[in-house]
C-alpha cells in the first residue's frame, strides 16, 4: 500500500506517460474534472484502480485516447457507429463520451464486465500530451474515492488519493467542472446517459433522433451513474430559487450555502459561494462542496436552477449528491 508520502505531484509529462506503461496509476487534468489513469489494455492496472478509489467492481470505466484516428482503431462494425463518428469529429476533442461495442484489444475489467465500453478525447492540453505520449488508451473514471465529489483541482485529487496513488501529473484546472456528457451509440438511436457540457440541442442538430433515457436505465448502462455520487460528506439539500433558507431544525452557523442568488436569510451561513452563472456554478459545485466538508458544514444548502443547458447537468448531479430522485 502506498504511503501518504510516497504521491509524487510533476509537471513532467514523460515521467507520467512512463508510470501508465508501466501499470501504474496517474492522476490528471482534464476540462471536466481530474481523471485517475491507468493503461486500459492492462487489467492488473485496472484493478489497481477500482482498489484505490473502492470503486464497486460493476461500475465501468471511461477509456481516453489522443484523437479521433485513435478513437476509431477501437470501432467495430455496428448499427451505430455512424452517430458515434459523427459526435466525435462534431464534438471531440471535448466533454463527450460515446458508449461503443468494447473491442476485443479492451479487457473486460476495463467496463465492469460489459460488452460496451465509453469512450472520450480529453482538450486539456495536459491530458492531450500525455495520452500522445504514451500512445495506448487510458481507463480514468475521476480521480476520487468512489461516491466523494469528483476533483477539479490537484488539492482535490491529493485530500481524496494522497497515499492510495503513486503519482499526480500537476496542472491548470479545467474550465468545465462537471463530468462529461455521455451518449450511448450501441444500438441503432443514439441515447444520453448522463448530461454534461455537449448540450441535448447540439446534439440534436448532428444526431436529430436522439433520445434521452430515464434514470433508471441511465443506471444500468453509463459510468459514473450507478451508484449515488457527487456526494460530500455533509447532508446536501435542495432549495428554490423563491426560499434559500435552512430547513427545520438546521444551523446556520454548520451549514454553508451554494447559488445563483444570496441566501434568502441574514444569519450568517459557515462558507458562502453566490456564482454568477449557471456555467460558474458547474465550475465551481465540486471544489465547494470540498470545502464545505473542510469548514466542518453539517449541511450544504444548493439553490436549484432551471434545466436548460448546463443546468441540466448541474441539476442531475445536485440531485444525486442529495440522493433525491429526478421529476
């Protein structure tokens, strides 16, 4: 087991790509959140990954790759490899992910045992020169405990894996702050699975029969969505944009607050975030509720936004922080 003194943090691009081939696990930067990587085609990797986070073993991975010439020397041949080629070159480099057929070059491990795996093209410039350098794919679900809010700074990945990893490749934090949105293109009509920063309506325009599935079936077939996730350690709760209070029987002075508008109160909150945006929000969700957990917050009070762009991804993992089930 490693030691909280044996994570090296580096700026050194070929000293990560060097540990990945090596089977060991590096975390680092993308614009979405951190990712935590190991060689795809390794399953000892793999497995040391699902060991340092306690990831549940049905829960698969995202595999990352350079670029889209990468991405299709892992296509087969199926009904909807169209729309997944399509989305790529549309959207890609970028936050989306499309679930394939898992190719034969992948193990199993790598997606939990199924027969699809997801599959993405990171921008960051830092994951970009890594996945270039070491020129194999790289399976990174976030770079977290499993369930814990996924990092969006190297602090984050270190209060999560500091001990549990052997190497963190530093960085300029992204400018998402949410996962990736995910698309299923296994079958003949594309389906989201899990909302990010690609937009339902962008999608729409390159792939016009997209369908959006339920929770429920989201469950059964994207990473990242089959157990209750996003979560800090204090309670999360969920309030309108008419009252942001507190409710019966909470403390201002342990709870801190996270919106669009100011508190509707004038007690004083522990730790206070009002974001500009719903795009500053996103951008900010995940680090805050770090720091809530660090401020010793009992509760963290969420204002709600409305769920259109963004805010259909903010919304879908404020929700699953709360563990509150969607409308």
């Amino acid at each position: 087991m490693t030691s909280a003194t044996d994570t090296e943090v580096t700026t050194d691009v070929a000293t990560a790509a060097r540990a990945l081939l090596a089977g060991e696990l590096v975390a680092f930067p993308t614009e979405t959140v951190w990712g935590l990587g190991a060689l795809a085609t390794d399953p000892s990797a793999i497995a040391k990954t699902y060991a340092a986070k306690g990831r549940p073993r049905d829960n698969p991975l995202i595999v990352h790759v350079a670029d889209v010439g990468a991405a299709l020397t892992l296509f087969l041949e199926w009904p909807g490899r169209a729309a997944a080629e399509a989305i790529l070159r549309a959207f890609a480099p970028g936050p989306i992910t499309v679930v394939i057929p898992r190719p034969p070059s992948l193990p199993a491990d790598v997606s939990a045992g199924l027969e699809t795996v997801g599959l993405r093209i990171p921008s960051h410039h830092v994951a970009q020169a890594l996945l270039r350098a070491v020129n194999a794919p790289v399976a990174a679900p976030s770079a977290n405990v499993s369930g814990r809010p996924s990092p969006t700074t190297r602090d984050g990945v270190l209060a999560s894996l500091e001990g549990k990893i052997p190497l963190v490749l530093d960085g300029p934090r992204g400018e998402i702050g949410l996962e990736s949105t995910v698309v299923d293109c296994t079958g003949d009509v594309p389906t989201l699975l899990r909302a990010g920063a690609v937009f339902v309506e962008a999608l729409r325009e390159v792939v016009p029969t997209l369908e959006v599935v339920a929770d429920g079936e989201a469950l059964a077939r994207s990473p990242g969505t089959r157990h209750r996730h996003y979560a800090p350690t204090c309670r999360v709760h969920l309030v309108s944009s008419e009252a942001r209070g507190l409710p019966p029987g909470a403390r201002y002075e342990t709870s801190a607050y996270i919106g669009l508008s100011s508190p509707s109160k004038e007690e004083p909150f522990c730790l206070v975030r009002v974001c500009a945006s719903a795009e500053h929000y996103a951008h900010e969700l995940f680090e805050f509720m770090r720091h809530a957990d660090d401020a010793g917050a009992a509760l963290l009070v969420c204002e709600e936004v409305p769920v259109a762009g963004i805010g259909l991804a903010l919304m879908d993992r404020l929700r699953r922080a709360a563990d509150v089930a969607s409308p």
